[in-house]
C-alpha cells in the first residue's frame, strides 16, 4: 500500500500504459480518476478496476482545468498528476508529415503539460506537495529514423520535466518522466506503420532483453516515482526499455 490515501490523476488511462499505471496505484491503495479523450473506454476501465471517470482532450485548457477541477471535488486534492496521454504521426520522411499531424502531436504530447501547469500546479503549490509524472519515450533520447516530430515531441519532454523539477522544488514538488520502448499498446501499430512478424522483430532486435515496454512495467516504475520511497529523485528521466538506449 505505498500509495495509500494517495489522490491521482492518470490522462490516457483507458488503455495501454495509462491503463496499466491506473491498475497499480489502485492496486497500492491510491484514489484515482482516468482521463481520456474515449470518454466511453475510460468508463469502461474505470468500471473494471474500481476508478473514476472524465472524459478530457488533454490539448485544450478547458478540459484540463475542467479535469483539476473534478480531482478537486472528487478528492479534496491532487497529489499525484500522470500526464501519459500521447499520440504520433504514422512512420513517414519527415518533410512528408503533414502539418495537422504535426500540431496534433504537439498539441496532445507537449501542449497538454503547458495546460498541466497552468491548472494542476497551483493546486500542488497551494498545498505544498505534489508529484508529477511526464509519460516520455525511447524516441526522446534514442530517436529512430521517420518518426521526426513524435521523437521531438518526447524530447521535448524529457527537457519540459527537468526544467519543471528545478523550479517546482522549493514549492515542494517533484516532477519526473519515464521512457519506455515501444509496447503493446494502441499506438504500437502507428509506431510500426504496419503490425507484421518481420517489422516486429526488427523492433525486438534493437532491446537487450528481447521484449516490449508492458502497462505492468510501467506501473511499478510509476508506482515507485510517485511513491515517498523516491522522496529524493526528482528530475529524472527514467528509462523503461529493456536496455533499449545503452
């Protein structure tokens, strides 16, 4: 029960790594709502593992301040803020990436911490405590080649956490990101361009431990980051990735 008591805010919960961070704060006695633009599969979700549910486009200021401020009638406060929402281009030459595709990644993977900021922080400053998790990637340290503008995005965001680490500090709260390979989850495919055997294990070949990121994975290093076990780490860009950016 390391997160017991513990009130927490998951964006792209319904699924995939989201899904699996939501199941292991749970798990570990925290109190959670699971954001997500599929407002039905986060119903759904939370039905199954005994959370609450908001559907939320985390690129726009009104759903997120909307999301603060259901946590804070939920609960009372917010302690823990997961930004893991995220979404890509299809893998394509960077000058062939459509400029709507662009502003989609960017507004759903780096603008929706802009808004995280602007609603959820002086919440956590009011209080004097918080801890925020960014939901980075491999493709932020160890870019691969025609995904230009998501790698970019989580490199982004491995640069957005630590410069949020240092000025949040005094207040009392502690932001870091983990970075995971790619794994089973809704975005794999959109990694891949296309799910086939061969373009799989081209993607395994790259990981020393010959497996993908899993939403359990995810959740014991989540659950491990926003727990007091790591009370001393902050600005931490962890990887999750078998390996991967060795």
């Amino acid at each position: 029960m390391r997160l017991k008591d513990k009130c927490a805010v998951v964006t792209g919960g319904a699924s995939g790594f989201g899904k699996g961070i939501a199941e292991k704060f749970l798990a570990e006695g925290a109190r959670v709502i699971i954001a997500d633009w599929d407002g039905d599969a986060a119903m759904k979700t939370a039905q199954e593992l005994g959370a609450t549910a908001l559907r939320c486009d985390v690129s726009t200021g009104v759903d997120m301040a909307a999301l603060a401020a259901a946590a804070i009638k939920a609960f009372g406060r917010i302690d823990i803020l997961v930004n893991n929402a995220g979404v890509t281009h299809l893998p394509a030459a960077m000058e062939d990436v459509s400029e709507t595709d662009f502003d989609r990644v960017f507004a759903v993977n780096c603008k929706s911490v802009f808004w995280a900021a602007q609603h959820f922080v002086p919440l956590m400053k009011k209080a004097g405590a918080g801890n925020i998790l960014n939901i980075a990637s491999t493709a932020g340290i160890s870019p691969r080649p025609r995904l230009n503008w998501y790698n970019s995005s989580k490199g982004w965001m491995n640069t957005a956490t630590k410069t949020m680490a240092v000025e949040l500090a005094p207040d009392g709260i502690r932001v870091n990101a983990l970075n995971p390979v790619a794994g089973e989850t809704p975005l794999l495919k959109s990694f891949m361009g296309e799910d086939t055997p061969e373009i799989r294990a081209k993607f395994l070949s790259t990981i020393p431990l010959g497996r993908f990121s899993t939403p359990e994975d995810m959740g014991n290093a989540a659950c491990f980051m926003c727990s007091d076990e790591s009370s001393m780490v902050t600005g931490v860009c962890m990887e999750v990735d078998g390996g991967r950016c060795i």
